[in-house]
C-alpha cells in the first residue's frame, strides 16, 4: 500500500499478542470490569451493546480497549464461525476528538463502528489527516481497508492513497463509482419537515445552521439548500429567516436564536440543523420568555441521545447513526472478503420523531 499519504497514526488497539485471561484462561467478563474498574453488568451491557444504558464515552471506549488486549469474545463470537483472517482497518475522523464530543452525531458513529470492528474481531486504528495537532510522519504498516467519517468532497479524494480501493465513506459520497459510502437521504427529511410544519398551519419557517468549510472554502450546509428549495415550493421562502455561523456546536444555536429574536421579523417555527444547536436556541427563547411551541415551534435533526430529556422534548429527525457506522464495516467487510470491484451506496432512512417542541402557531 502507497506510504507517506497519513500525518499520523495511533493505535486503539495494540499489536501485541492478545493476553489470555488469568492463569492463561480465557478472558472473563469480570477480568475486563477489575482492569476498567467498572461493574461487571456495566462491562456486559457495554460489550453487548444495550441501548439502554447510560455510560460515558470514555468509558465504553477503554471497556472496549481492554476487552480488545485480553481477547475477549462476546458470546456470539464464540458461537460463531471461526475468523479466518484478521483485518486492520483505519478510521479517518472529519472532526477532531474536542469537536466530537460538542456535537455528538459523529461520536455516534464512530461508536457503532468500533462496536462492529470489536465483533468482527478487526483491529482499529486512527489516522490523523496531515497537518492535525500530534501527527507525525507516517510511513508504516499496511491496512486492510479504510473508513473515512464526514464530509469529504471530490477534491479530498486525491489526498488519500492512490489505487486504494478499500474506502468506505460515512455521511459523504465523493466518488460514487470508485468507493462505497453510507449516507442519508438530506434532501428528503429535509422535505418531510417542511411539509410536516406547513401540515401545522406555520407559513413563516425560520433556519438556524452552520456552514462547512471544505477546502478553505464556506458552502452551504445541504439541509440549508433542502430548506431554501422546500419552502420555494410553497412559495414561502423568505432570506430574512435564514440564520447561519461557523459551527454547530450549542453555543452557535444560542447566539443566532438571540440574533434571530432581535430581528424585525419572527418565524412561528425553527427548523435547526441539528440538535446540539436546538438545545442553545431553546435556552435562549427560554430566557427571552418566548414559550415552545405555543410562540415558536422548534425541529432539530439527528435525535441525539439528550433530545427526549429536554424541555420540552424535541421534535427532532431521527438519524440512525450507529448503525450508520456498523454498516460502514459490514459494507468494507463485504468488499474485502469478496474482492468487490464495484462499488455500492447504502442510503439509510430517516423519520421525524414527533415530540412536545412543535405544535400548531398560535393565532394572534
């Protein structure tokens, strides 16, 4: 494989040979839970991906770590077929680890991709795209396959190593003839949320987003372009309501929510890019004693964890992201095993989860 094309790379798992469990037996759960220091129904739950527990993010990981170095396998792993090769894949994150954790839809994915590389017993690595804080040459070992997380465009192809097939891209399709990819369909959920307020009896639709920057240069987020042609369509669009920063993080959806009330003009209704945002704009309302949904109506998009425990709940677009990410190996596992040449494009649906944060505009 082509050197040189990676900045950096840091293990997650190490290359060592995989310790046994004590006395050279095979490892236990109750190994895993003493070395991460947690419960061992804790350490179970995590490994067998409950949905209903709540643990912190650097927990699960380094319960996944450890279960890693000790070789541990889940109950289906040792009922299953044998693994007949062992794959080392590298994960290319579009978001730094600090950005991660402020907007969570990434963290999600990238959760659900170490889930099924631990099942499939693949060893994950992390590469750092050049010129991020703590790269370094990399010049090294080769990979099996690669999953590439955000949103990459043509030009970010030829960064990556030519004649390179194994690449599985999450949330961005830059080359749908070459690579496969997992995306949503934006345009359409953006469609069916406009038709869901207008349903309502809202006619003036305000937006609260961010603007990528890709390749030095700000574009238009697609759910914005979704938005802007969707109203066309009833021919209410109207440019005044459009409200957009550099990121989309809680603090942006605050401040242009505050921008936004102290406009000449306020919508009945807010569709926000997602939910990270919502959470900063319905603070903000909050405080200017703006009630929701009875004064402004709010939808997020991408059903974070958090969304359902707000106040009020929020009526957001259910994204599934993890299993967005356990497609990506599943789809790059396909492509190796079976030495696939063309490439394949997994659209996965979304659905509009209605909650307590929409309802119909108050007649004044």
């Amino acid at each position: 494989m082509p050197t040189g094309y990676y900045a950096g790379i840091l293990r997650s798992c190490s290359a060592q040979p995989r310790p046994a469990g004590r006395n050279g037996s095979m490892a236990t759960i109750k190994d895993i839970a003493q070395k991460a220091k947690v419960s061992i129904a804790t350490v179970s739950r995590v490994l067998n991906y409950d949905p209903g527990i709540s643990v912190a993010d650097e927990t699960r990981k380094r319960i996944f770590e450890i279960a890693q170095q000790l070789n541990y396998k889940t109950l289906r792993q040792r009922n299953g077929v044998a693994v007949k090769e062992r794959y080392r894949v590298g994960l290319v994150n579009w978001y730094s680890d600090q950005e991660e954790m402020l907007d969570p839809y990434y963290l999600a994915i990238r959760l659900g991709i170490e889930r099924e590389c631990f099942q499939r017993q693949m060893e994950l690595v992390k590469l750092f795209m050049p010129g991020e804080p703590n790269s370094r040459d990399w010049s090294g070992e080769s990979l099996d396959g690669m999953i590439a997380i955000g949103r990459f465009e043509k030009e970010d192809v030829d960064r990556f190593p030519q004649g390179f097939e194994n690449i599985v891209f999450v949330d961005s399709s830059p080359d749908d003839n070459r690579f496969d990819s997992v995306v949503i369909d934006l345009r359409k959920s953006v469609f069916e949320v406009i038709d869901y307020l207008i349903g309502l009896g809202h006619t003036a639709v305000g937006y609260i987003g961010g603007r990528n920057t890709v390749n030095n240069k700000r574009v238009r987020d697609e759910r914005e372009l979704a938005f802007m042609e969707s109203l066309g369509v009833y021919g209410l669009f109207d440019a005044e309501l459009v409200f957009t920063g550099d990121h989309l993080y809680s603090e942006d959806g605050y401040r242009l929510m505050k921008q936004a009330i102290s406009g000449k003009k306020l919508p009945t209704a807010f569709f926000i890019e997602n939910d990270s945002m919502a959470v900063g704009a319905l603070r903000a309302l909050h405080e200017a004693k703006l009630r929701v949904p009875q004064d402004i109506s709010i939808v997020g998009y991408n059903n974070i964890a958090i969304s359902e425990f707000l106040q009020p709940p929020l009526t957001t677009v259910k994204v599934h992201m993890e299993h967005m990410g356990e497609t990506a190996v599943e789809l790059l596992a396909d492509r190796m095993t079976a030495k696939r040449e063309i490439a394949k494009k997994i659209v996965l649906p979304t659905r509009l989860q209605e909650r307590e944060s929409s309802g119909r505009p108050v007649m004044q």
